[in-house]
C-alpha cells in the first residue's frame, strides 16, 4: 500500500464513522439496485490528485459496495461504469478508466469472488479493445453458475442506445415473422439486462440529479436517491441509508 492509499484508507474509514447511519429492513431489501458512480474526478481534483486516481478510488468503493450488497441479500446491482459519451473524455482518462475495468476484472477473484458474484457486462462492447472483450466473456463464463448476486457492469453502454437496437431487433422479428407482436414483457427481454428484476432503486452520488442516459427503459417505476458525497466516499452506511429511505416510500405504480 502507497503512502497515498494509506491516507486516502484512514480519510474513509474517518468518513464512515461519522457519516449518518440508518436500520434497515432486511424482509424489504430491493432485489435490484442501480448506481451511477459519480464524483470520482471531483473527488480527486479536491484532493490535488489525477482524475484517474479518482477513479481509482472508485474501483475500490464499488468492491465494498457489491460485498455489502451481497451480504444484505441484494439480488442485482447495476453500476454505470462508462457512458456511450464518456468518450468523449481525453484519451488518457479513457484509457485509465478501460485499464481500470480490465484490471478489476482479471482480479476479480480477489475482489469479489468471496462474494460469489456473478459478473456481466451490458453495453456495445463492440467498440471496447479486443484484450478487454476477451476478459469480460472469460469473467462472464467463470462467474456464471455462481450463486450470489450479479454486478452488471455498464460500459460503454447508453439508454438510448439500448432502446433503439430493441427495436431494430423486435422489427426485424416481426417483419421475418417470427414474432406477431410487440409487447413490453418482449421488450423487455431484448435489454442487456434481460429478465433480471425490475430495477427498485437507483442511486446517484455526488450532487447531480439526472439519469444521464442510465437505464431509461428498466427505470420507469424506480425509486431514485441521491446523495451530496462523492462516489469515493460512499459506504455500506450510505447505502443503508439510501436502502432505510426506499423502504418509506410509498410504491403506487400508477394505482392509488
Ligand atoms: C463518473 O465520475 C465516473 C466515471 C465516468 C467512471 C466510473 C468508473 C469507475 C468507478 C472505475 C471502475 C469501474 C469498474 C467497473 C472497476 P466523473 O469522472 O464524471 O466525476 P466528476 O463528475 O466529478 O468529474
């Protein structure tokens, strides 16, 4: 451990022992989390530290995050990794960011294989480099019969993006006559998350109050909480919080 990461440990764990803590409900648990984790570069730029190494610290927070969330029985966590228009960042956050995912995953037995975490990747992995493409199929065939709860990594994946190739899928069905119609369970099925459950809660950290183009088709009836601390900083106690919150509200999906 760097002298950097040891500073940047005690900050957190100084961070968790005064954040505001909550009960939660652990017969009401969402079965499916989403979470868009951000905050990373600001993180960094307040501490005089790369972007990077915001993300860095982001790599390390989604590890306890999906150890928690394992542990309380959250059946799936959905976390927003890279946009279709993060590419739009210099290259070189780009590439720290791919470097990091690939990283994560060839170590994915020592950050979550204790966990027994089944791992995909949804998204046009199309554009991604061969050697990461390679990584996510043999992560995604190693980890598939586990058991615990699946992380859906997004990367390089957009809502939008999701929708339309639905549809080009679903028109092309119809028009060659396999299908007869189009209705919003087959819909449904055609989204990188498949039949995963309805996705109960979604979590944005550091501040900003937007879907950013995370999961628009799956988050029709979601439950949002958002949060003033950046993605680095979160811990099991703001999850709980987020989780203690969702569990007051009052889910009417459309009805009264
Ligand atoms: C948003 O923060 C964060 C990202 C675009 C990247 C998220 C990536 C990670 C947490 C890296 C690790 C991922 C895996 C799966 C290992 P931002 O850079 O937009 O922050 P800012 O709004 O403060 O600039």
């Amino acid at each position: 451990m760097t002298v950097k990461e040891l500073f940047g440990a005690i900050y957190k764990k100084l961070v968790f022992l005064f954040a505001q803590d909550a009960q939660i409900d652990m017969d009401n648990i969402p079965k499916h989390i989403g979470i868009i984790m951000d905050g990373n570069g600001r993180w960094a730029k307040r501490r005089g530290l790369k972007r990077s190494d915001g993300h860095r610290a982001g790599a390390k927070t989604l590890e306890d995050i999906t150890d928690y969330c394992g542990k309380i029985g959250v059946k799936y966590l959905t976390v927003y990794a890279f946009s279709t228009e993060n590419w739009k960042r210099p290259k070189e956050e780009v590439d720290a960011i791919m470097n990091l995912i690939l990283e994560y995953l060839t170590n994915m037995e020592k950050f979550v294989g204790g966990r027994d975490c089944r791992i995909r990747v949804i998204g046009d992995r199309t554009a991604l480099s061969q050697v990461l493409q390679e990584k996510i199929l043999e992560v995604e065939e190693y980890t598939k019969d586990r058991t615990g709860p699946t992380l859906n990594i997004a990367l390089n994946y957009g809502g939008r993006d999701e929708i339309v190739r639905a549809a080009k899928v679903a028109a092309e069905k119809l028009n060659n006559g396999e299908i007869k119609d189009i209705n919003e369970e087959y819909f449904s099925s055609l989204m990188y998350t498949g039949n995963d459950p309805e996705v109960e809660l979604i979590i944005r950290p550091s501040g900003e109050k937007r879907l950013s183009n995370f999961l628009l088709w799956q988050s029709a009836y979601s439950e949002f909480w958002f949060s003033n601390t950046c993605w680095p900083d979160f811990t099991e106690k703001h999850m709980r919080v987020a989780i203690s919150d969702y569990q007051k509200r009052n889910r009417r999906y459309g009805g009264v």
